[in-house]
C-alpha cells in the first residue's frame, strides 16, 4: 500500500464514488457505505445474519470457524460501545483473532499517519481492518490503499455512513414488520449530523419503504438534495402520524458547534418522543433509537423502556448483522 500521510478530506455530504466496494466477480469486498450496495446483497446479508441471531445465545463459544486463521482489527478514533464490542464479538463468534487497537495509546498519538499505522497492520497480517472515524474521507483512502486481500469496513464515519447500523435497523424492522413495501418510517431528530439516518435512509430506500419521512427542526434538517423522496415534517403529529416504525436520533453535540447547540428542556418539550406522542402513531408501532440515548431529551424513559420499543432487539441484532457482513467479505479469502 502507499504510506503518504496526505488526503483530501473535502467530500461531498453524500459518500463518494470513488470506492469501490466490490471486486471483479461482484462479491462484496468492503462496506463503507450502503449506498449502491445492490438490494439483492443486502437482503442476502439479511438472511444470513437472521440465520445467526437464531444461533446467538444459544452457543456461547465459536459458532462456526469460518474465520478461522482471519484476523481482525478493530481501530476506532472516536467512542463506541455497541458497534465496538459487537464486532469484536462477531469476529470471535467466526473464529476469527481479534486485536482493537486504542489508537489514543498508539503512535497515532506520536504523528504516525493512518495510512502508516494500517501499513503496520497490514505487515503484522491483518485481513480486516474495522474503523470508525470522525474525517470523512480516510476510509476511502484507506479501502483505496490496501492490500488486495484486505477488506475496510466502516464501523462510522463521520456524519457521511454507519452501514452495519442501517443493516441491523433494517434486521429489526424485518424481524417485527416482516415486509417492507407497506411500511410508514419515521426518522425523527438530528437528521443534518446523523450517519445512522443516512444509512437508514439508503437501506429503506433499496428495501422498498413506500413512506419515508424525516421530523426535525428547521436547523436540524439536511439539505433539500439529500433524503430525496422523504417527506419532511417539523412537528412530531404530523410526522409520527400512522407511522408503522418511528426511529429516534441522539442530538450529535460533538459536530455542532456550541452556539448551535439546541436547549435540551425546549428540544424535549418539542421533539421528546412521550407516550401521548407515540399515540398519534399506529398503536402496533415500534420505538426504535441507535443509542447511546438521552433520556429526557430526545426520548422519554417510559417510551425507551416501553412495550413498543425494540432498542434492545437493534443491540442483539449488531452482533448478527456484523457477522454476515464478516463472512460475507472474507468468503472468497478463506476459501483460498
Ligand atoms: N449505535 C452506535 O453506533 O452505538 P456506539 O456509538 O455505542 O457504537
């Protein structure tokens, strides 16, 4: 791979079509986004991860060794708790090693580029490199600089994709709905600076939702080019109305500037999502929210921990979700 350090980070809020994620035979090589990943691949990737949520917690040591002799590596430059260790945990379910590399402790720290500590990784014989990163733009750089044999997935970037949450949202609304032609799904919050309403987004849209919609204050909306399709609400009873599935977003504070920041008691009393506001939707609706939550600002405990909410389901499924999207892109490697 090349080791320069340079990259040009200035990317459109939409994921670039500079990678691709695919190799010759068509086979699925990285995932950075979902964007373009065909509707058959990601109901494939559907079907198997529903096949593994099966096994999950029946079988607590290795489920298969599928990944056996792979190694991954986890490198995460901001924090996570779900998307981290449910990987970490797919990858020991497929038999695979597993190193995470705390790039607040490494050389990172000294000046090393991330080009630099992936060309160690790759020295050291790493096959999957799993990264979550704040600048948009480095995972392209880096799936457009590795080894051939390697594969980059994205565990979150910026605010551009987090495919293997779109994946696991979209298990969940499958495993509760079970189609996805007839559905209302309401996105609701800080859509501008959400990487999990983008991918959303793109996997409803492949999956065929018929009425997508997105609920947010005026300076929380994306701009009119992005969500096209969606209709666009800025009061929770007209965007949760009949909804079949309503999903909830974190205000991101880390990529909003502080005077941008809205107050979290006036943002509540607009857009808390309370049990009188999930009534306006259908009464077999489902609550769901990515996490980490706010309780009392974008959502209410009673709602988080009611009978309509399948936050803990979404949780369960990640570790399902990232093992197909593991198996999925070492297939053709581990049979070699
Ligand atoms: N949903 C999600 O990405 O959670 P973490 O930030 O904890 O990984």
């Amino acid at each position: 791979m090349n080791s320069g350090s340079s990259a040009d980070l200035s990317l459109p809020a939409t994921y670039p079509g500079g990678v691709n994620q695919f190799r010759s035979d068509g086979s699925l090589r990285h995932l950075l986004t979902l964007e373009g990943v065909p509707t058959s691949m990601i109901i494939g990737l559907l079907d198997t991860a529903q096949g593994f949520v099966r096994k999950i917690g029946k079988q607590r040591p290795a489920l298969s060794q599928a990944l056996h002799g792979v190694t991954v590596a986890n490198l995460f430059t901001e924090p996570s708790t779900r998307t981290r260790v449910s990987f970490e945990l797919a990858a020991k379910r497929l038999g695979a090693d597993v190193v995470n590399l705390e790039l607040q402790l490494s050389s990172r720290v000294k000046g090393e580029s991330m080009l630099d500590t992936v060309c160690t990784l790759e020295a050291l014989h790493v096959d999957v490199l799993v990264i979550r990163e704040s600048e948009p733009g480095v995972l392209a750089l880096v799936a457009n600089n590795v080894a051939p044999h390697v594969s980059v997935l994205s565990a979150g970037e910026a605010h551009i994709s987090h495919p293997t949450q779109g994946l696991l949202d979209a298990l969940t609304v499958r495993q509760y709905k079970k189609r996805f032609d007839n559905l209302a799904i309401a996105i609701v919050g800080d859509i501008q600076h959400s990487r999990v309403a983008r991918s959303a987004y793109q996997v409803f849209r492949a999956l065929g939702v018929p009425d997508l919609r997105i609920v947010a204050p005026p300076a929380l909306m994306p701009k009119p080019d992005e969500f096209t399709g969606c209709s666009r609400h800025a009061t929770l009873k007209a965007g949760l109305k009949d909804a079949d599935v309503v999903m909830m977003l974190r205000i991101q504070k880390e990529r909003m500037t502080h005077a941008s920041l809205p107050d979290a008691d006036r943002y509540f009393s607009k857009y808390g999502l309370t049990p009188e506001r999930l009534a306006v939707a259908k009464p077999d609706a489902i609550v769901m929210h990515p996490q980490p939550m706010n309780r009392g600002i974008e959502i209410a405990s009673d709602v988080a921990d009611g009978t309509q909410s399948v936050i803990r389901d979404q949780v369960s499924n990640g570790v399902a979700v990232r093992m197909a999207v593991l198996q999925t892109v070492m297939e053709r490697v581990t049979a070699e």
